[in-house]
C-alpha cells in the first residue's frame, strides 16, 4: 500500500513539474450533492446559486490555463446527510483515479457530528486516498475552533493532515444584511477571518502541529487582523480572557490560497504575517467563469514576472509549495 501511494505521488510530481501550475483552491459539484441541497429546500443557503459543474469542463479549462492539478473540495452549503457527503468523497476518489495526476482531493466531513466527522476522516484519509480534508468556518454555528472539534484535530495531526478552509454562512446570519451584501463580497472573509482567529485563541495548531491549514480569499483579513491581535493579547491575557499563544506555531501552521483578488499589493500584505513558502494558487473555480480565471492567472505570472521583490517567489507560488505541502 505505501510503495503504490509513493508510485502516485511521484507520479504526480513528475507530471506537476512538466506542466505547471497546482490550483489548491477548486470544487466539485456532485449530483448527489444537488439533489440533497433541492430536497432540503436548501439551494440558496448561501445567498446564491451554486454553479454547474462537470469534469470534462473542468479539464477543459485546466488544459487551456495550463493546471496541471486541481485540488479538489465540496462546495458550500454543508450537506446534511453523512451518505451524501461519503458518495461525494469517493466521487472525488473516483475522478483521482480515473485522471491520475490532474485531480487531487481534500475530503468533507459530516460536521457538527463530531464522531460522524472522525470516521469519515480516518475512512477518506486511510482508505480513499484523500490528500486531506475540507472544513467549513462553521457547521450550524460549531466554528473551528471550539473545544469540541479537538478529537477530530487530535485524528488529523496523527495523519499530518493538511485542511483545506472555506468559508460558509455564518451562524446566526442577518437575512437581510445577507440580502443587501452577498456574502461573497465581504462577509466570507470576515468569516475566514473569524474561524481561524478562533483557532489561535486556543492555540490550535500549536497544541496539533502536524496539521496544516490552507486559509483561502488571500487571508481574508488576517493581514489586518493578526497585529491587533497580537497587541490586545497581553491585555486580554490580564483580564483572563485568553491563555497563552504561541504566535509562531500557530501561524507556521497556516497556509494561504491566491483565489480572489490577487494583486502585487496584496501579496505584499500578506508577507507581512506569512513567509513566501505559505502562499499557493488558486482558482476558486467553478465559481468565476473560466475566462476570468485563465486572464487572472496570466496577469498573476506576468507581475510575478515583473515585480523585481516578488520574482523569485513565481515557481514557488504556482506549484512548488504546493508539492511540498502535498507531498507529507
């Protein structure tokens, strides 16, 4: 078993190297998945409709973008079956196979049920050939973070498992700010920003270091964020309100995707709380439509290409953080 996940690791590796550009940040959007959203009158929990989705489309724009490997992650809103989320998972296992080095797959977890969510992280991981897990900010208001998702961190540092983040809904949600601002234009980084700020109050990945985590949108509005938090926590930790946090574990075990609005400056803001190893590319797709994304991605490689203090950093951003980050 481990001589055949070493055969398709350097498999795909090989045929990364060739090619170009690992894409950390894309969804799969099953029938299964529909369907269950539809039955529940749960198509528009997230303000929106989810785009169509099929693999040949996707391949389609990969080929034209030249991505060599999509990462792939259920899309938002959270399923509530545990069978839904299982077909979607070994859908994702299926496409790994039937396209080897073109698809990789983080699994879904059938959160808020922790146990649930535990052993289809052990059946995705051990016996799928996930190559991580996808967790949402929140599940019906359990945001990472809290103490009760522990065990399932204590399961994934063991794995030494890599998260793919995503922002969904947040818990309670205004229905009428929501309907004012979709929450894809702002409220989604403020919840990005929420959970993993979370997750450094307790100490998360310091207490589970092997885990690493794939923050999307840029950071959100961690650049921003992290110096107040820095600054307030002596304060914060005399009043009892906070323990001890050890910022450099904590945010040597955070990653960050490109998907959004990427730019020379932001990426310079982001440097500023992160290393030039942590920043990968990604799409976001199907959520843009692909002619944005294959324009984005050239802009992306030209300024890189440009910008004499971010040059160096081009491979690494478009493929070889990635592989190292994949390849445990």
């Amino acid at each position: 078993m481990k001589l055949k996940v070493f055969i398709a690791m350097m498999a795909f590796v090989s045929t990364t190297m060739a090619q170009g550009v690992i894409d950390v940040h894309s969804h799969i959007i099953t029938p299964e998945f529909l369907s269950s959203l539809q039955e529940e009158g749960r198509l528009l929990d997230e303000g929106f409709p989810l785009p169509k989705y099929d693999v040949a489309s996707h391949l389609k724009w990969m080929d034209e973008a030249g991505i060599q490997t999509s990462i792939l992650t259920l899309a938002a809103p959270q399923p509530s079956s545990a069978t839904v989320i299982r077909s979607s998972n070994e859908v994702a296992a299926q496409l790994k196979h039937a396209y080897p080095g073109r698809f990789l797959f983080c699994a879904a977890l059938p959160l808020p049920d922790v146990k649930a969510a535990i052993d289809e992280a052990i059946y995705a991981l051990d016996h799928l050939g996930a190559d991580g897990v996808k967790l949402a900010t929140n599940v019906g208001g359990q945001y990472l973070g809290t103490p009760a998702l522990d065990t399932l961190f204590s399961v994934l540092n063991e794995r030494h498992a890599v998260v793919i983040l995503h922002p969904h809904r947040p818990e309670p949600m205004n229905r009428e700010v929501m309907k004012q601002t979709p929450l894809a234009m702002q409220e989604y980084l403020s919840e990005t920003t929420r959970a993993v700020a979370n997750m450094i109050t307790r100490n998360l990945l310091a207490r589970y270091p092997n885990v690493k985590v794939v923050v999307p949108h840029c950071g959100a509005y961690l650049p921003l964020a992290i110096p107040r938090m820095k600054s307030l926590t002596a304060v914060m930790q005399a009043n009892k309100l906070v323990g001890e946090i050890d910022w450099e574990a904590n945010l040597n075990g955070l990653y960050y995707d490109l998907a959004g609005a990427h730019s020379p400056e932001v990426i310079r803001m982001m440097l500023t709380i992160t290393t030039p190893d942590h920043l990968l590319y990604g799409s976001d797709y199907p959520y843009v439509a692909p002619q944005v994304l294959t324009a984005g991605l050239a802009r992306m490689k030209q300024y890189l290409l440009e910008e004499a203090d971010l040059k160096a950093y081009k491979d690494m951003f478009l493929f070889d953080n990635a592989i190292k980050l994949f390849n445990k």
